[in-house]
C-alpha cells in the first residue's frame, strides 16, 4: 500500500490533479455500494457467514503466499548444501586425499566469503585470500600468495580464464551475443539506465492502481505478479551465487594443482617453438599396462589368483610360502588393455618385507587385496593397512592419489559347512546357510579393513569356481580410477626440480645475446 500511495502522489504531481479526481470518480462509488452491502449484511443475519468468507479468501490468499516466504527461506539457508551437491566445479580426479581435503575446507571458506561480501567487485580479494590459504596448506605458514613465478603466474591466470570461460557458455544464455561495447554502454549510461527504470516503475504502479476499477482482476494480478517476481529473483540469485562460486572455485582449483606440483610450467613453452610443444602437451597422455599388485598374507592364494586371472600357469603354486620376490605377469582382461599383475611377497610380520610392500603399493594403479576366508586372525592385514593409510597422511604424500583396494576373499568354499557347495549363491536374498556364513564373512572384513569393495571367490582346481568373471568385472569398473592413479604419479614424478642443465642452457643462451648487445 505504501508503494501505491507512493505513487498516486507522484501521478498527481505530475498531471496536475487530473488523474486523482478521475481515481476518486472510480473509487468513491465503490466505497459506497461497499457501505450500503455491509448494511445490508447485518440487517438480513448474514454477518458471520460473511465474516467466514472473508478469513477463507484471505486463507486462500495468504497460505500461498507465506508458504513461498517459507520455501524461499529454506532455499537460502540450505544454499551452501546444495551447492556442494550442485556445484558447476567438481574437485580433480586427479587429486589425492590431501587435496581433496584442502578444497574441502576451503570451499567452506568461499561460502564464508560470498556469505560477507557477494559483491563482483570482491571477488578480487577473495581469490587473493584462497591462494594465500592453499600456499599456507602447503607451504605452511611461512609462504605467501605470490610464493610462484611469473610462469606460473601467467599460466594459472590462463588456466582460470579457460575454465571460467566454459561455465559461462554453459549456464549463461546468449552470453556470446553479449558484447562488451553493450556491457560498457550500459556502464557509461548507468545514469540514464536508473531514470528509465524509475519511469518504467512509475507507469507499472500508475498501471497497478488504474486497474482497481475490476478488484478480483486486481488481486489476482497482484498476486500472481508477487509469486512470480519471487520465483524469477530468486532463480537470478542463486545462478549469480553460483557463478560467482564457481569463479572462486575454479582459482582454488588451480592453486591446488600449483601448489601441489602438477601445474609446472614446461620449459619448453619458453622457447620459440612453443605452438609445437603446446600442441605436443595437448595430446593424450598415452597409458602404460595397468600396475594391479595383489598383497595379502601368507598362503592366502595371490598366485593361484594370478595363475586364474591369466589362464596359464605361470605362478609358482605351493603349499609352502613360495613368492619372496615381486614377480610381474602380464594379464589381458576382456574388453581392457594389457595389465601387469605385480605378484608380491606375502604378509608376515617382518619390517623389511613391509618396506617392500609399501613400495610396490605406493607405485600401483590398482590393489587385490587377498583374503584368506578360514583365517579370522586379521592382524597383519589391519597393521599393514594402518601403515599404507598413513603413507598417504604424511605431507609429502597427500597429492598423491591411491590406487583403489579390492578385497578379494578367497577360498569361501572352505567355509562351514564345508561338504556343502553349490554356487552360484546370491547374498543379498540367500536362505542357505552357506551363503550367509559367505555374507557375514565379507561384512565382517569390509568392516574390519574399510575396502572398496569384497568379493568372495573360489578358485580351487578341484571345485566349481565362484565369481572370477565378477572379480575381472570389478577390475574393470575400477579401471578408470586406476588409470588416474597411474597419470597422477607420473605426473608428480616429472615435476621434480628445474634440471640444472637446462639452467645452464639458458645463462649460455642469454650471454649469447648480452655478447651481442655488447659488440653492437
């Protein structure tokens, strides 16, 4: 009412009192006839009906309206969740768990950010304070933001700029027929621009109190221009929201792939046949055979696994402990590239067959963990597993990405009752007590050592085997991840410390041009 009020006076000092007497010649008799029905009401008994009428329309009204209120409140509060399900930037792949934690926490400080300030213009300072943080989670507190060279600089301005550039073709229609002649126009003329508005606000509003001649027409205009205007803002919010956090999103990215090695600027984009190494840089990092290491304890099968995977005996089998050296078979899975199947020596307590283990584990794409399914004694497995995890914790490590662990628990045909085998069996619906001995056993070990996945198998010569086309079927589902395991070591492996022959590269080539200048 007030912004009507508001505007009435504006029309009537405008048009010199016209338009209010030609209001009030269309408002005064409505009062009236208003009056003489309310007379009308109470003399004939009608008043409480009436009354009834009125808090139901305005219940029709109102609910719609509050709800929205509440719909639009509840939106706002849940944003940050949504975002972090709905984000227009995912974290790398290629990350390890050290640097999914780093963009973890600070995500939480870019909500914080654009909660205080979600204004474009501070964006600015709120990108300078996110590679400030990932320097200091790297480089502890000692570093600062510009702790890079001018390399690097250029090149992480690129990469956001070519990041950046594809969310908006994506989720901004008509972006490209938006030039920025139009952008500065619109800035040159942002005077102008605010008195068209305030006109286009005036004739609404002269228009909004003209059409009270027809009250059901104006309400329900009203209202319906209410609950849309409601609906389109908040959808104009909250893609502005998330553009501007996907913009902050997409600096701490690339400050997470500088500050942990992988954005290393070739030395040979320096020279002048840089088109040629950027073209060289573009293609596709071929793949070596997949590093599918088996660890496990003593006696738990890995080569009979080997010998089962490659079809061919070509692992020495044993009853006694027989691998106590890593031994490479190549193995060719349906339908994926050539794996190397790293067989290792088996878990039994001694440091230095650990050492070798851990070594060999850091180095692979892929992991089967075998499991022995008669032997409840766990304890090599969950010390060595506590060891392996705390690899990855230490500072040095936390870029790296680890291989995916499948725990294959083997010899489930030697579990109670033991006479009894009759495989296939389906855990998830078996009423055979052999199956549910099965289940419990890969609930127990799942829970014991927090694998992937546990797939219980049998490939004894003298039964019928159990799930080995579901085991090369999970090799297959975790090739992907393993093939990024695989790019991100070698990709932390090259980018080690400038060559110091390449140094002396270029102080031979700038002397060459000092000697030069100093003859001309």
């Amino acid at each position: 009412m007030k912004r009507t009020a508001n505007s009435v006076k504006a029309v009537s000092s405008m048009s010199t009192g016209v338009i209010p007497l030609l209001l009030a010649g269309i408002i005064l008799p409505l009062c009236i006839l208003g009056g003489f029905g309310l007379y009308a009401i109470i003399e004939l008994g009608y008043l409480i009906p009436f009354l009834v009428l009125l808090v139901v329309s305005a219940l029709l009204v109102a609910l719609p309206v509050l709800w929205l209120k509440r719909q639009i409140k509840a939106d706002s509060e849940n944003l940050a969740h949504r975002e972090n399900t709905e984000s227009l930037v995912r974290p790398s792949d290629d990350w390890g768990a050290g640097d999914q934690a780093v963009w973890t926490e600070l995500n939480d400080e870019i909500t914080q950010q654009l909660a205080m300030d979600a204004e474009w213009g501070s964006l600015r300072e709120h990108a300078l304070t996110l590679v400030t943080l990932t320097a200091t989670r790297y480089r502890g507190k000692a570093q600062k933001e510009l702790a890079f060279s001018l390399p690097e600089l250029l090149k992480m301005t690129e990469e956001v700029s070519r990041r950046y550039r594809i969310i908006l073709k994506q989720h901004v229609p008509f972006i490209e027929k938006i030039s920025l002649s139009l952008i500065k126009k619109g800035m040159d003329n942002k005077d102008k621009a605010k008195a068209g508005l305030a006109s286009a606000n005036w004739l609404w509003n002269s228009y909004r109190v003209v059409r009270m001649a027809n009250p059901y027409t104006a309400i329900m205009s009203e209202f319906r221009s209410k609950i849309l205007g409601e609906v389109f803002n908040q959808v104009s919010s909250e893609l502005q929201y998330k553009l501007k956090k996907a913009l902050l999103q997409e600096v701490l990215s690339v400050a997470i792939d500088l500050y942990s090695g992988r954005f290393k600027v070739d030395d040979d984009e320096l020279t002048d046949s840089a088109s040629h190494a950027a073209d060289q840089q573009a293609m596709a990092v071929p793949l070596e055979p997949l590093r599918v290491c088996l660890v496990g304890q003593v006696s738990a099968g890995k080569s009979s696994l080997v010998n089962t995977l490659t079809g061919e005996l070509v692992a020495e089998v044993n009853a006694l402990p027989s691998t106590d050296r890593v031994t490479v078979h190549q193995c060719q899975v349906e339908g994926l590239d050539t794996l190397h199947l790293i067989d290792l020596p088996g878990l039994d307590g001694d440091t230095a067959t650990e050492a070798l283990l851990l070594d060999q584990l850091s180095q692979a794409d892929l992991v089967l963990w075998v499991l022995k399914a008669n032997q409840s004694a766990r304890d090599l497995d969950t010390q060595f597993k506590a060891r392996l995890d705390a690899y990855y914790q230490l500072p040095d490590n936390q870029s790296r990405k680890r291989a995916p662990i499948i725990g294959v628990l083997n010899q489930v045909d030697r579990l109670s009752p033991v006479s009894e085998w009759q495989p296939p069996y389906d855990l998830a619906t078996t009423t055979a007590r052999k199956g549910q001995i099965i289940k419990a056993a890969v609930d127990y070990n799942q829970t014991l050592l927090q694998f992937l996945s546990v797939l219980p198998v049998c490939i004894s010569d003298s039964k019928p085997h159990y799930n080995v086309r579901e085991l090369e079927a999970l090799i297959d589902q975790y090739y992907a991840e393993g093939a990024q395991a695989q790019l991100n070591r070698r990709r932390l492996e090259a980018n080690g410390d400038i060559k110091i022959s390449e140094q002396f590269k270029r102080v031979y080539q700038s002397g060459k041009s000092l000697f030069k200048l100093m003859r001309r």
